[in-house]
C-alpha cells in the first residue's frame, strides 16, 4: 500500500511539474486580446495542459508498484511522452514526505499562473464591456438630440407654414436612426462580455482537480 501511495503521488507530481512549466511559458508570452475573441493562446495552453495531465495520471502502474521488476516498465504499461516537454525531475528514490512538498509548491505555483491569466481575461471582458457601455451613452445623448430637433420641427411647424419644418423634422429622423443602431451594437457587446468570469481558467481547474482525485481515488481501490 505504501508503494501504492508513493506511486499515485509521483504521477501527481510529475503532472504539476508539466502544467507548471507550461503556466511559465503562458506567463512569458505577451499577446493583446481580441474583443469578441478572448484569450486565443490561453485557450490553447489550456488545452495542451488537459491533455498531458490525463496522459501523465492515465499511467497507472501495475501491481507491486511502478518500479516492480527491478525498476524495469511493466509490460503492457503505457508510457506518456512528449516531444517538446521539459525533462521532469527523478522522483523515483526521494521519499513522500519530500514528494509531497515538491507537489505543493508547484500546485501553489501553477494556481498563481492561473490567477493571472483570470486577471487578464477579466481585463479583456472590462474592456469589451466598457465600450458597449460607451456606445450605449452615445446612444442616448444622440436620442436627446433628436428629441430636441423634433420638438424644434413641431414649433416651426406651428408657428411658420413653411418648409424649414421639413428639414428640422429630418434631422430628428436621422439622430434617431443614429442613436438605434448604436444601442444594438452596445447591447451586443455587453452580451457577448457576459458572465463576467473567468471561464477558460475554471474551467482548467475543475478539470485538474477531478483528474487527481480519480488517480487518487483509483490507487486507493488497487490491492
């Protein structure tokens, strides 16, 4: 059991050790976000870090322990690779009360690398949304204007019978068709910011937490 434990926590680590190593490189690559496209390469390494956290915990080892054999890979054993990840460290021979540290402190560093990408998605959707709201009070300065042109056509056209009502009256048309067109494109933008969450980030979360606790839920229910 206690070979079982140390092996459960040596594929934890050596999955952390990747996803930290990935948060690294994300936090080094700067890129300014689309609006309407938030975090394109974010969700990328998101992706990249599901995948190699589920081939890094579907190796699961045989009985006796992943170094059964005289340290040799059980047969049948599927080994996960990756051509351009970093070398992990040798986990092998260090014990658990030291493999639980090393899993800590890159669990805390990889959970500081998300909360900056969380930081900047929620600048993205503030920026996307701001402008929505801008567009929004455009839109209703632009309708007080075309109030005001139409209540000046009607007292023209009251006081003087002539055509100079006619052209007030069209520039009220035309601030008003002004104003509708800005108050879709804002309400459009501010939908398309909402919810206001980091939905890429929880998302890479809830799945890193559910795939160590069904590795750890598995080594606990082998003999």
């Amino acid at each position: 059991m206690f070979a079982l434990d140390r092996a459960v926590l040596l594929h934890v680590a050596a999955g952390t050790q990747v996803l930290g190593e990935a948060g690294r490189l994300a936090s080094t690559n700067k890129c300014i976000p689309v609006p309407g496209n938030p975090r394109p390469k974010e969700a990328t390494l998101s992706s990249r870090r599901s995948q190699r956290l589920a081939a890094t915990l579907e190796t699961r080892p045989a009985r006796g322990g992943p170094f059964a054999n005289n340290g040799e890979t059980p047969a049948g054993t599927a080994v996960a690779t990756s051509a351009w990840n970093p070398p992990a460290q040798d986990l092998t021979h260090q014990p658990v009360a030291q493999v639980l540290q090393k899993v800590t402190k890159e669990s805390k560093t990889l959970i500081g690398e998300e909360m900056q990408l969380a930081r900047a998605e929620l600048t993205s959707k503030a920026k996307t949304a701001g402008k929505g709201a801008g567009l929004l009070g455009a839109a209703g300065v632009l309708a007080i204007f075309g109030a005001l042109a139409f209540t000046a056509a009607i007292i023209l056209a009251l006081a003087i019978v002539i055509p100079p009502w006619a052209a007030a009256m069209l520039v009220a048309l035309v601030y008003l068709a002004i104003a509708g067109i800005l108050a879709l494109t804002g309400r459009n933008q501010v939908k398309a910011a909402t919810p206001f969450v980091p939905e890429q980030t929880v998302r890479t979360l809830t799945d890193v937490l559910q795939r160590v606790q069904s590795a750890w839920k598995r080594g606990e229910a082998r003999p």
